[in-house]
C-alpha cells in the first residue's frame, strides 16, 4: 500500500526521466499542479478580475491561510504561522521580538557552524543595538545545555544541519533553553516537509523557514514564521501597513493587528505565494510521519550502498546513521568534491556541492526512490574509479554551487 501511495506522490511532480534528482534540500521539484495554479492567477484572476481579486479571490488573506497550511505540516496551532517575506526577514522579526519579551537578558546564542546567514542576520543586530542590548555567543552544538544558556535571551539554531544531515533533539534542547530562562527560535529550513515536527509539544517560542525546499514552492518562493500564542502580543519590530489592525483605515499611527497577522510588514507577492499554495497541496492527507519513514528509508538505504562499494579514494560519510539523528539528506566528504559535484550533475545525477568539500544527496519523501540511490552511487564510483572529475569543464565554478 506505502508502496502505491509514494508511486502516486511521485506521478505528482515533473521529472525528466533521464536525470536522477536529489537537491531537494536545495530545490524542491516542480509539482504538475503548479503551472496551472499560475496560470489561473495570472490569466484569470490578474488578467479578467483584476483589482477586484484582492476580495473575490482573497489574495488579501493569503499569507494567513497559507500559513495555516504550513502550520498542519510543522505541527502548529492554527494562526500561528504567517506565510511572507523570506526566512531571513522573518528570522530578524523573531530575534528581536524575542530580545523584547526577554528584556533583563542581552545574550543571543547561536550554532558556531550552522548555515551562516542565520548568524548574519544576528550579528547586524548587535550592530544595531549595540553591545548593551545585543552580544552574540557562538557554540557548539555539544555546548546547548542550560548551564551554557543561563543568561541566554535567546538561542538559535538549526533543527537539521545544512552541511552534515543532522537532526537535532528538539525537545531536549527546547527544554534546556526554558529551564535557563532562554527562548529559543528554530531554523526548519531542512526539516519541514520530510520531518514529523511538533511545534505545540515541544513548546518552541519562535520557528522560520522556507518553502523552495522540501515544500516545492518554487525558486525564492516565501519564507514562514512561527510565533507561539502566548508571544503574540509582542510587536513586529518591522511594522508596516498589512500589519496594521485597519490597514485600510490609513492611519497615521500605527496599531498593530491581533495575532499572527501583525507579523505581516508590506504587501505580498501573489503569484510567488499561489505557488507555494500549489506545492503544499501534494501534501493533503499524507501523514507527515509516513513521510519521514520514507525518508528514512532512502537514506539508511544510500548509507548501506555507500559503505558495501569500495571506492579508490577516501569517502567519508559525515551524516548520522542513527535514524533518531539524521534528517534528509546524505552527505559524504572528499578530495575534489566540487568537481565530482559537477561530473555527477553532467551525468544526470543532480546534487550539491557545499564548502570546503562535501558533496550533499539531498532526498525527498515524495518523490524519490531506491532507484536513486543506486544510479547515483553507481554513477559515483565510475567518476571517481575512471577519474573523469579531472575533465577541465569540471574544475569551473559558476556562481551558484
């Protein structure tokens, strides 16, 4: 039965049948559904209702109803979560909405190694602030315990590692920040969608994320916040009109919204978020822990093929092999990464190539296969064993990587 439901999830994307995708975690491919779901947008509601859209078809609402949708998905509360700007944006909302609710504490803790523009986005703050209200502490992941959080206003970090795969303990680690009296955001960029989360149980304050990844919204599609009700009387530090409590009332002053809808600044794009409504809907009644069963599976099976080949060169495999602490993706280190990278992509086998020599098998739940696995590991040992990664178009970086 698994078997015929994730036949069915895959018929649901576009997949060039000779490429072998697995940059999900980068990229989520196209779902069948989404150009239609544009072109309604585009051609009937912008091009015949025109303005009248924002009402007919309520675009108005959207950033709220998409976040509902989210929010099924990450295991949040309704109007909870907001569908808007993008995870960096919404990462310095929470941060200093967080430093308000936390006002005797000036401590913003973060993962020393964890995807850097996280750290970017706290390290302007402090700018900002300065050293009396804002410093920044770097730590290991090893170091998140509460007697390293106890004057902590904040904690942030990475529910699943960009580089490595690995998942971290959510609820142990929430724990230990509130028992310090520190709040904590969440990063879910590579959780939501392939991980059974739950925001509710595990009492997180604040989460970001975004929705091109595992979610399939598409290319620099919207990011999402998550603010727990009981912090929602806090202010948007970027109070903007949609935000505003009468937004059509024009007023000079700014009152802020009830709820979740006061974490809205200006207007929205439209389109972008009819995409991420379209990549969300391959979800409707799919359990998220089926899901991450899935996952599981393909990626234990990757790790169990990579350690049965004998390659020519040293491959070191820098994801967990504890299903409890790994998340979606492989990710294996060695010599001439970038350049494997890139004679894997010639040969049809999609991956990513991250600093300074790792290789990422990004996998997702609902639409990749067994099949995968192995084409990608056996076009993995010809490259290396044949030496064809030496091949000069192969030593060239683009911009993106």
């Amino acid at each position: 039965m698994s078997e015929s439901i994730f036949d069915h999830l895959r018929s649901r994307f576009h997949l060039p049948e000779d490429r072998v995708y697995l940059d999900g975690n980068s990229l989520g491919a196209l779902p069948t559904t989404t150009p239609a779901a544009l072109a309604n947008t585009v051609e009937q509601q912008w091009g015949s209702d025109l303005i009248a859209s924002w009402n007919s078809h309520n675009w108005i609402e959207l950033p709220l109803t998409v976040g509902d949708e989210i929010a099924h998905i990450i295991g949040a509360e309704k109007d909870t979560v907001v569908c808007c700007d993008n995870l960096s944006i919404n990462l310095y909302k929470a941060l200093l909405a967080a430093l308000e609710l936390n006002p005797s504490r000036r401590v913003v803790c973060v993962e020393d190694q964890q995807f850097p523009s996280d750290n970017y986005i706290a390290a302007g703050i402090a700018r900002l602030l300065g050293e009396d209200r804002c410093a920044i502490r770097a730590l290991s992941i090893s170091d998140m315990t509460s007697d390293n959080l106890n004057d902590a206003a904040v904690l942030i970090l990475s529910h699943v590692d960009y580089k490595t795969g690995s998942l971290r303990d959510m609820q142990k680690i929430t724990e230990a920040a509130h028992q310090a009296g520190s709040l904590v955001i969440w990063d879910l960029a590579h959780s939501a969608g392939v991980i059974d989360i739950d925001l509710v149980t595990t009492d997180v304050d604040f989460a970001v994320g975004c929705t091109y990844k595992f979610l399939n919204g598409g290319p620099g599609a919207p990011g999402y916040l998550y603010v727990q009700k009981r912090h929602q009387s806090v202010a948007n530090p970027i109070s903007g009109w949609m935000g505003h409590a009468a937004m059509f009332d024009f007023e000079s002053g700014y009152r802020p919204a009830d709820g979740i809808r006061r974490f809205l600044t200006g207007t929205q794009s439209v389109l972008a978020l009819s995409a991420v409504r379209s990549g969300l809907s391959v979800f409707e009644n799919v359990p998220i822990s089926l899901l991450r069963q899935r996952s599981l599976t393909l990626t234990g099976d990757f790790i169990r093929q990579l350690d049965a080949r004998s390659f020519s060169v040293s491959v070191d495999l820098l994801t967990p092999r504890s299903d409890a602490k790994r998340g979606s993706q492989v990710s294996i280190a060695l010599n001439d990464a970038f350049s494997i990278s890139q004679a894997l992509i010639d040969s049809g086998v999609i991956v990513d190539f991250r600093a300074p020599n790792i290789i990422r098998f990004g996998f997702s739940p609902l639409y990749n296969t067994e099949t995968d696995t192995t084409k990608a590991l056996e076009a993995l040992e010809t490259i290396i064993d044949t030496r064809r990664f030496e091949a000069p178009e192969y030593q060239v970086r683009a911009t993106v990587t």
